[in-house]
C-alpha cells in the first residue's frame, strides 16, 4: 500500500492550487495527486491515508466532480485506511461555511475509514456549517476570498498533525 494520497475537486483551481501546496508539505509526488473529475474511486484504496478535499459551491454544496467519485467511494470498504479532509469556501457565505466538508465525511461513512486530522472550530467566525459538530472541524477549513493570508501557516499546522496520524 502507498502511503499518501491526495484527491481533490475544483472548479476554478483553488482547491488544486491548495492540494498541490499540501502536496508539496507531505512529500507527495504529482502522480498521487488526483482530480476526482478524472480517477476511479478504487484509487482510494490505494493509499493509507486519503486526503480529500473539495470547495462548496451552490448554497453549500459538494464541488460539482466529488458526487458521482462520493457515489463509487461510498460502496468501497475502507476500514484499514485513514481519511483526512479539507474545505475550501468562504467565511462570509455564514449558513454554509465549507458544508462540503461534512458532506464528504457523511458520504464517506459506509467506508468506515478512520477520520483524522480534525481542526479547532473556533478560530472561524460562521453561524453554520456542516462541516462541524460544534466542537471541531471535520478537517482543514480555508478561506482564500477573505484570509488567504493565513493559509500557508494552517497548511503547515495541519499537515504536520497528519502525517503522524
Ligand atoms: C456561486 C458561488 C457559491 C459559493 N457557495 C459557497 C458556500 O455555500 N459556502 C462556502 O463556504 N463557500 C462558497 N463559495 C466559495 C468557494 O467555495 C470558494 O471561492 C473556493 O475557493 C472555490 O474553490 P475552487 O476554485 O477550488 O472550486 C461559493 C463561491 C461561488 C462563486
């Protein structure tokens, strides 16, 4: 089994800007990461630790690509890998601040991979989100509309809690 995969859906290359940053901090080579627009869901079950992420567009909605991989991903068992995920969205949508996140984590749990890598929930400023159960974060939330400036010290933050996981 290979150690670290990154699978990511985008719809004007921030979340792929983002996964390759990540890429790049997890000493990921390019060929394991994937747009999920164009890889099989099996491919998950190629990596110990599958790192997912995907923006919300819509009124919190999953990036267009991740249904039909989520619907594949959903029928995979997964129970001896582990799963980290990250959003991309933006702080002032406040109902639906990274709902992606939660979408994936729901979709994905009939797989029964291990979640990882979740993320204090109060260093946002949001009224709702899916991508919470109003302790923690799922994962990695990023805002690259109103704080991009943050993002590089959160990336390191978390991939460095990840790739102990
Ligand atoms: C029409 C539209 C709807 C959006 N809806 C949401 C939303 O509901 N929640 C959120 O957190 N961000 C939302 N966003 C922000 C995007 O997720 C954000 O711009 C993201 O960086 C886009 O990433 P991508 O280029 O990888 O798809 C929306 C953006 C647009 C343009």
């Amino acid at each position: 089994m290979k150690d670290i995969g990154i699978f990511y859906g985008s719809t004007t290359g921030t979340t792929e800007e983002v996964a390759h940053k990540l890429g790049k901090l997890l000493g990921v080579s390019d060929e394991d990461i994937h747009n999920v627009a164009d890889t099989a869901p099996s491919a998950l079950g190629d990596y110990r630790l599958m790192v997912l992420g995907s923006s919300t567009w819509g009124s919190g909605e999953l990036q267009d690509d991740w249904y039909d991989f989520l619907d594949g991903a959903g029928a995979l068992n997964l129970k001896d890998h582990k799963m980290a995920i990250f959003g991309l969205g933006d702080e002032s949508m406040t109902d639906t601040f990274c709902n992606a996140v939660g979408e994936i984590r729901k979709r994905m749990e009939p797989t029964e991979a291990v979640l990882v890598g979740e993320y204090p929930a109060d260093v946002y400023d949001y009224e709702h989100s899916e991508a919470t159960d109003g302790n923690t974060m799922y994962g990695l939330l990023l805002d690259e509309v109103n704080r991009p400036e943050i993002t590089d010290k959160r990336l390191a933050d978390w991939a460095a809690i990840i790739k102990k996981a």
